[in-house]
C-alpha cells in the first residue's frame, strides 16, 4: 500500500517526528511511505493519506488540507494535537480521526531516510505526559500519565551532534530515572557523538536540588531552559538559577508566560529578574515571553485577551519586542555606555508601573522607533570614540 504522510503545519521549523516512526512501522509492513509538508501528492499518486495536525489556531489551514486531500485518494486520516485536542472540529469533513499517540508507531525508532536531507539535530523523548496539572497547558489531556521511556538513545541518528529532547518534565521521573539519562549522555558526549543538549520544552525549576544539577554537571546544555510562568515560582526559579549557574552553566533560558492569569506587572517582575539574575551570577539569562492563547478553540487570529490584560497592553508587549530583538526574546547584556540593568529599563521601564503606563503609550511604535535608533546611534558613537582612543 502507498501512504502518504502529510504534516499540515505551515512553515514548520522542525521535522516531524511521529510521521518519521509511523513510517517506520509501515514501511515494516511493507508499506511505500513518502512525507509531505503542507502540499499534498497528485491523485491517485497514494492509496491513502495520513495527515498530522499541531496547533489548534492552525485548523482551518488543516481542514482545507483535508478537503483536498479527499479528492486525491480513497482514504484520509487524520491524527495528531488538534485532531485530539479538538475532534469535532474535523469531523464535519467526514473522515477517520485518531485520538493520541499510535502505540504501534511508538516502538519503533525514527526513519530518517523519510527525509529529504538528514536534519542537524535529533528529537527525543526520554519521558512522556507531566506530574503537573497547569491550567494553561494540555499535556495532561494528550498525555495523561507521567511515563518513563527506556531506550530513547535508538532515537538519535548517529550523524547528527546535537539533541532536542521534547519530555514534558523531564526531572519529574527522579533521580534513579534521571542518573540513567545522564549515565548515556556523558558517554555520548565522551565518545563526541554528542556536543550540544537542549531541553527544548524546558526543565521544572521547582524540582531542581542539588543532587540533580550534580548528575548534569558537565553536560553541553545549550541553553538551560526553565519556565518562569508564574509570581510564585520565584524562590524555586530564583534558585535553581543559583545552583546550575554554580555548576558554571552560563547560558540559560526562561520562558515567561503572559495573558494568562498574571498582571502586567508581574510581568514585568519576572522579565526584570531575569536580567538581575544575570548580573548576580555573571550569567546569560535570557527572557522568551510566551503569550497565552486558549488551546481549545481553532481562533486562527490568536486574538484572546487576558483577564487583566486589555488588547492595547498586549500588542504593546509585542510592539517593544519587534524593535528591542529580532527573534522575540529579552537579552539586555549592557555596552560600554549602558549596564543591562540601564538597557533593560531604557526598553521596559524604570519599575512595574512605569511599564504599565508603557504599554498604553498612545504611539507605542512610533516611541520604540525612536528608542531604536537613539541606541544604535548611541552605541556607534561609543564605538567610534573606543576606535579613535
């Protein structure tokens, strides 16, 4: 039988990963399988077509993949996060859904050779589903119970230097679970089929200890990644900075949820602290706001408010965004005329309410604009003073 194994996201930045063991596990039983990324094949060039779905927001673009897709062969099925998230939305187009993982594709490796050119990374999961319940997230919906994955390491392609791992949370499974992970990597890394680690989905910095950064000291973690999605995360954040950053990592990452049940003033707490965490542990620790959206629903305009957010207070914060970075992260390092503490408040404000009255600047852009080009114009002229001295 020819499947064809469609991946409905536009522009995806990674390759899909659950098409490449579906393949896998077809191709074991004697199935031609090809991958296709947002196109689909000729007619009747594929007896069946298998289409993943992702984000919520992306559905209709899904369904008119589907729509079409009915036309070119005699069976489509449709899998993947929002198919499970949000069935109903796809069964007005009268075709077979599938809820969840597909056990059978599960235990087997990737299949590579579906590609078109082998990627520079490989994805792994060493653990599926959360211990956390977070309101704002649906890992417990598409993965339900916390599962320790044994094996993972057959999922690397040995060509490849680096290593995504998608785990949910990673720490959750303990330190027994954790010394096993650790045990493989540094003899990855010894051998050098390994030189660069991202937990991609980032690390629970409420059950860091010190035991656990101990296990991971040495590791080529690039950067380390926590979530920073709430106030009330601070002492346990604050301090698991504190302990890898003592284990000389010096590269780290938080992901700051907002529009979500915060107030833009915490907000600005938590992406302030980023940066006075960096000064006081001689890091680089970076900001990546995150905007929440509500997963269950197909709004392709994104176009939900927070509580304690109005829609000018929101598209502010990406206003200053666009112009204080190009890829939407907060990274105030400081020149030889500014401290990152002076950067950061140049962009963000003096304090919380300073950056409250920003966001509902009447001419917000036309503001950053002009603090664009004043600190490059500034910066040159320091450069150009250093130059002549």
């Amino acid at each position: 039988m020819r499947i064809a194994l469609v991946d409905s996201t536009p522009k995806a930045k990674l390759y899909p990963l659950p098409l490449l063991k579906i393949g896998a596990w077809r191709k074991s039983l004697g199935d031609d399988c090809k991958i296709f990324n947002s196109i689909l094949p000729k007619q009747d060039e594929f007896d069946e077509i298998w289409i993943t779905t992702t984000f919520t927001y992306h559905i209709p673009i899904a369904l008119g993949i589907i729509v079409e897709a009915k036309k070119r062969a005699k069976r489509v099925w449709v899998g993947g996060i929002s198919a499970t998230l949000l069935p109903d939305a796809f069964k007005k187009c009268g075709v077979e859904i599938h809820s969840g993982l597909l056990p059978d594709a599960e235990k087997f490796n990737p299949d590579y050779e579906l590609l078109e050119e082998l990627p520079e990374y490989s994805i792994a999961h060493t653990s599926r589903g959360c211990v956390r319940k977070c309101g704002f997230c649906m890992v417990q919906k598409l993965e339900p119970k916390f599962k320790n994955r044994l094996g993972w390491e057959r999922d690397i392609h040995p060509n490849t230097k680096k290593i995504l791992f998608f785990d949910n949370n990673w720490i959750a499974k303990g330190k027994k679970g954790l010394k096993y992970d650790t045990d493989i990597l540094k003899r990855l890394v010894s051998d050098g089929k390994i030189n660069e680690i991202d937990f991609n989905q980032g690390l629970d910095a409420r059950l860091m200890t010190e035991d656990i950064a101990d296990l991971m000291q040495g590791l080529p973690i690039n950067p380390v990644r926590f979530a920073f999605d709430n106030v009330s995360y601070d002492e346990p954040y604050q301090n698991a900075i504190r302990i890898m950053a003592k284990r000389n990592f010096k590269v780290f990452m938080a992901y700051v949820l907002y529009n979500f049940e915060d107030t833009p003033q915490d907000f600005y707490y938590r992406i302030r602290k980023n940066v006075e965490l960096s000064v006081e542990h001689g890091i680089a620790s970076k900001s990546f706001p995150m905007r929440f959206q509500p997963i269950l629903t197909s709004d392709i305009k994104r176009g939900y408010v927070g509580k304690n957010w109005t829609l000018k207070k929101r598209n502010a914060v990406n206003t200053i965004l666009s112009k204080h970075s190009l890829v939407g992260q907060i990274s105030c390092q400081g020149g030889k005329t500014t401290t990152p503490i002076e950067e950061f408040e140049y962009w963000f404000g003096k304090d919380a309410n300073e950056f409250d009255m920003l966001l509902s600047y009447p001419k917000i852009r036309q503001l950053m604009e002009r603090k664009k080009g004043n600190l490059k114009r500034e910066r040159q002229n320091a450069n150009l003073k250093g130059t002549k001295q």
